[in-house]
C-alpha cells in the first residue's frame, strides 16, 4: 500500500476502497465502496491517513478534496469494524481513530470536502478539521452518537460548539439532529451548498483556482490560522480517543448497539 | 426547603417560587411567579441553583429543562432585590449570583432550556450555559445592562461573542440590543423556534426523547464538550460577578436606576 | 500632527487624509481620500493610530465610529506603499502594522465601523476588531491576500474562524471569497445593513444613543468582554505582523504583484 502512496506524485491510484488522484496540483481523494455507501473500514483509516501524510510533503500537491463516489458522502463506519476492533484491541482502534484525525489536524496544505450526500458519524465530525466544506443540495450531516451509546470523535467536541454556536452544537451532538445542506449552510458548517447536477464542475472548478495561488502563501496562512487552535485540537483527539475506547467496552455501548440491530432487523 | 429537594425523585414539589417535577427522567424547573412576569427574587436564585445541585447527583434525573409559566420566561431581577441587596451586603449578593451562575456551569447532564417568553437580564444570560434553547415565537432576548449603569454576567461576556460574533453580541450586551425569537435562531443562540401553541408539547416530546438516551454517553459527552470551556467560564464567572459588585455600589449605576425608575413613573 | 490630535476634544479637525470630529461625545473618523478610494497610505496608519491613542484617553470621547467619505469605505493599501515600504524598511513596516492594530486591540470605549461601501484588504481585516459592525448595502468585504502572495493581518487570523465559522472564513482569507453586504450579515461579521441612503442618519442615531450610555459601564463591560481575548489578539498581531514582513520580502510576492500589474495594465 505505502508503495502506492508514496508514487502519488506520478499517477492516480486506485487504492482498495479509495480512488485517489493528482491533476492540476489538486489531490483528490474519493471514497469508493459506492455499493456500501462508502461506508468506512479500519483499512480505509489507514488508507486516508496515509494519502494525506504523503501529499503533506509532496510538493506537487498544492491543495487536495475529499469526496465521495455514488450518492453518499460516507454512511460512516462500516458495520464490520464491531468485530475487527474486538479483535484488534480497543486500545489499538482508539490509535487508528487517533491517527486518522491527526492526518487532518497536521495537514498543512488548504483540504476542502466535497460532500455529495449524506454523511453519518465520523465522516461528518472530521469535516470542521477541513478548512473548507462544500455541500450538494442532498448532502445531510448526521451524529448518532448517543443513540449508540457512543460519544463524540473528529474533534466535534471542541470544533461544532464553536462554529455552529453551542445549542444547535449540541442538539446535532446529543440529540442526533440530522442537519439538511441548508441548515448546514445557515449555522456556518458548511459555505456553500450547489445543485447535486452542477456540484461535481462548480467544485472541481473552485478547488482547481486555489490551487494555482501561491503555494507558500497558502501553507503559511493557513499554519497561521490554525496556530491558535492546534494544542486544543490535539487535546481533544486524545480526550475523544480514550473516551471512545471506555465507551466501546462499555455496558451501555453494548446493549444500544444491540437495540440498534434489532431495530434494523425489524425493519427488513 | 432542602428536604423538599432532597425529596425531589420522590415526587413533584411546589416551591416557593417554582414548580419542581420530575417526569419520565426529566427533571423540570419552571419559574412560577406569572403575576410578576417570573420576575426573579434572592430566594429563587438560591432556589433553582440548590435543585439543579441536587438534581445533579439524582440518578433517576436523566436530563433537566427549564421554562417560565405564564406568558413571560421571567423579566429578570425583581425591583425588591435592590434593597434586598443593600440589606444582604452586596459582598453577599455577589456570592449569591455566583453560586447560581455556578450551579448552571456545573450541572452536568443535558440541560435545555424551553424559553416561552420575553426574557430580561440573567434569564437571558444563563440561556448561553445551557446545552440547548428552545424558543417560542413570542419569546425575545434582552440585556439592557447599560442604561441600568451594571455589566453582564452569567458568562456572557465570555459566551455571546462565541455565539453571535462579535458585533451582534457587542449590539446586545452594550446597547442592549433586543433579539426577537426568529433573531436570535439566525444567530445560533436559539436552535429552533416553535409557534406558540404548539411549544409545551413540541419541546415535551424533545426532552422526554433526550431523557431516553443513554445516560452516560449524555453525561459524559457533555463533559467532553465542557472540557475545554470548564476554566474560562468559572474564571468569567468570577470576574463578572466582582465587577457587578462594584457596580452596584457605583454612583453610575445608582443614577442611572434612579434615572430608570424616573422613566417608570412617567409611564404611568 | 500630534499638536492636532492633541487638541481633539476642543474641536473637529481635518488631518492630511482623515476628517476627525467630536460631537455628542462620539469621535468620528472618516478616511478622507474619496478620489483614491480612500486607500490607506502608510501616513494614514500612523494617523488613525494616533488619534484612537489619543481619544482612548479623553474623557469627553465616550465612543467612537469609523467610516469612509464618497462611495467606498477603503480600498486598502495605497499602491505607493510597496515602494515606501521597501524604503522605510520592512521591519519598520510591519511594525507601522503592529502598532496600527494595536490601537485598534488596546481601544477601551466602544468602537463602531460604518462601512459605507467596498473594504478590501486591512480595512476589512480590522473591522473584526470593532466591536460593532454597520454595512450599507452597498458595502462589500473583500481580503485578497493569496492573489498577492501575502497573508492575513489585522488579527483576522484568529478572529474571522470565531466570527464566521471555519469554512466561510477561509474562503474570505485563502480564496479570496469577497462577502456582500447580506452574506456579511448572515455570518456575523456585520450585524446591521441599511439601505445606502439611509445608512447615515441610521448608524448615527446608533452611535449617539451609545454615546449617551454610562460611560464606566461601558469602558468596564468591554474590558470584561474582551479579556479572555486579549492575549491571542496581541499574539496573532504580531505573528501576522512577523509573516508579513517575511512575504513582502519573498520571491512569490513580489512576483504575484508583478502579475497583479500585469493584469491591471492589460485590463486599461
């Protein structure tokens, strides 16, 4: 997988479940289980965090989006990661879970999301570590995170209060509100919401502009807007981590996950 | 009146000046001084802040909500707290607020707040230690610390600019802007405004539903998003309340209430 | 010109770029180079500097507002300064700048931006620095700072994320985003527009109305408000000031303003 990664500079990649590519100094990470809703393994953890570790010092990316392929942005962890975390150890998922939010703490080059339509869990919560995040028009944002017995990640604990102001931080956090593209829109979560036929060119036109502005400029500005915050990120991905870990072994985790696929199963 | 609270999961209590019930995990305070618009007394401050204590180690309290009867959410500090004050010591009374402010910060389950009218002065402030505020359309948000030649507290000159930005908060809190209910969901301070008619039960079927999660991912969830907020607010705490007390004693602040009951009588 | 100053609170006067005046206990600043945009030269720093010093402490200036004569508000830097600040030095320019947003960080009494019409550049970057912030509706907000290969000033850094939430912000600040007068409202940056031709009789019964308020309340309440500020305001002044001075001296600036040249000449 390194290999792959590390030759990013020269050729798109198909990586297993990413489609990543360099074109115009724009390096676009695309999520590619479409047929799962784009919905996360532990490899594509890995895989993510990876790709954006390299592009941080390959010169030839300048900026770089995250997207998804097919009607979802990311249904979020995939359901197959209960088991896998068993058997990798909780402390071993928390450090993958640590790692993964890191990439986008330290990535130093400007990250814009593209989301193309409904994003659950960590998918969302990683977006406010993005400097930038575009919606399409049926695009949603929704945390379940209470209703799984679970708590906050991505580092929503600290970044949510502070752009969508705390009630509706909260109401998204512990109640589970699903936010539409415009209510995203309208509390600063998101700066611009298109028309799902007109998102992918009206994007891909906005990210290819900054990446022909100056490179140095950019990586500066934004180190220079991120200084303020970047020991309380780093703090609240390790909060959020180890709380995780507890809630995982939890009672409590255990028997609403358990509820939540008797729920499922009613329904089919 | 603390055994009445020591009771409080046993069964509802009328209060002197609230009405105290807990219901299907919901612990609910309501302001119940509708002849004087829920104006609020020394008494009452010591009031909600020893229930939200002791509903704070109540296990059969999973979440609280708070609300005003009658037509007004409470029009804030009671003409009668003036000479109470002077009586107290305003050392005293600077405890007193303190305490109060304190009981909001500390209180570490979900707290909503169900605002259901006009609401004056600290009513307002505390909305902002709230995890959630709910508003109906006949609600508003006013602050008029200046013209009574006082200063804000309840963390709101911590939380405000936080919230609104800076310029509507400064709007607010020094030219004692007042927000109407669909103002103040624009700005993030509210969350969701309900019509009138339908607010009790709207706001009912939210808080019953927050209470049905599970507790402790709600306790500590709310805990990780506190976290990082914890020391600045108990240090703006401290600091408004101080200032207040040296307003109080100014002749400033004396004019400008002699001023504002001058205003009043002219009224009539 | 200190002499000038010095002898503001006895009467309006009429600096080299600047009208200043003291009525109703409201200083009033207007830039005053309608025929150039009112673009700032390095001469007019030092001069609103200077003033807002000296007002800070004249007890008969209780508020102050900030405006622009003729159709813009300012349209930023004079194109003279580049070559002045090569001459001055660039170390000596950036501490032009430190000092110029320190005026506006240390400025005790309330301080209101009318911003009658375009801002580019510092005189939008400083407008989060207000306390209050007044648009016409032909105003616009406009920062860029990539195109140029420079990096933001006038604490916007650190405050535009607080004010508009992170991905509007860095729209604004790395993409260049220029805000209309609505969009600016609906973020927060502004929290009043008024129609162009009730713009200034509106904003002045505003200023006045504050100018009337007790005085103490008003110095202490905007003490209390921007405590818990005032570190990472004078923090992220100097930081900017500091990459500053290094991006003028770079290689990407200085060809980034010879492409801006470039396409100025073209476009006549």
């Amino acid at each position: 997988f390194l290999r792959h990664v590390r030759a990013l500079s020269t050729s798109a990649r198909q990586l297993q479940n990413l489609e990543v590519s360099l074109t115009d100094s724009v390096l676009k990470i695309q999520f590619n289980r479409p047929e799962k809703f784009n919905a996360f393994t532990l490899d594509m953890y890995q895989e993510v965090g990876s790709v954006l570790n390299t592009a941080a010092k390959d010169s030839n990316c300048v900026a770089a989006m995250i997207t998804g392929k097919g009607p979802y942005y990311s249904s979020g962890n995939d359901l197959s990661n209960i088991s896998m975390m068993a058997k990798l150890g909780y402390d071993n998922a928390g450090k993958v879970l640590l790692d993964y939010v890191n990439a986008y703490i330290d990535f130093p080059k400007p990250l814009i999301a593209a989301v193309n339509g409904p994003a659950i869990g960590i998918p969302v919560t990683t977006l406010a570590l993005c400097d930038i995040v575009y919606a399409s028009q049926s695009a949603t944002f929704h945390t379940p995170f209470m209703s799984l017995g679970q708590s906050p990640e991505g580092c929503a604990s600290l970044l949510f209060p502070k752009i969508m102001g705390s009630s509706l931080a909260n109401e998204v956090l512990l109640q589970g509100r699903k936010l539409s593209a415009d209510e995203a829109l309208q509390c600063g979560f998101v700066s611009r919401v298109f028309e799902d036929s007109q998102f992918e060119t009206s994007v891909g036109k906005l990210v290819k502009a900054t990446a022909q502005l100056p490179p140095q400029s950019l990586v500066l500005s934004k180190q220079l807007i991120r200084a303020p915050m970047m020991a309380a990120l780093k703090d609240a991905n390790q909060r959020e981590a180890k709380l995780l870990e507890e809630r995982w072994q939890s009672e409590e985790c255990a028997q609403a996950i358990a509820q939540f696929f008797e729920r499922a199963k009613k329904k089919n």
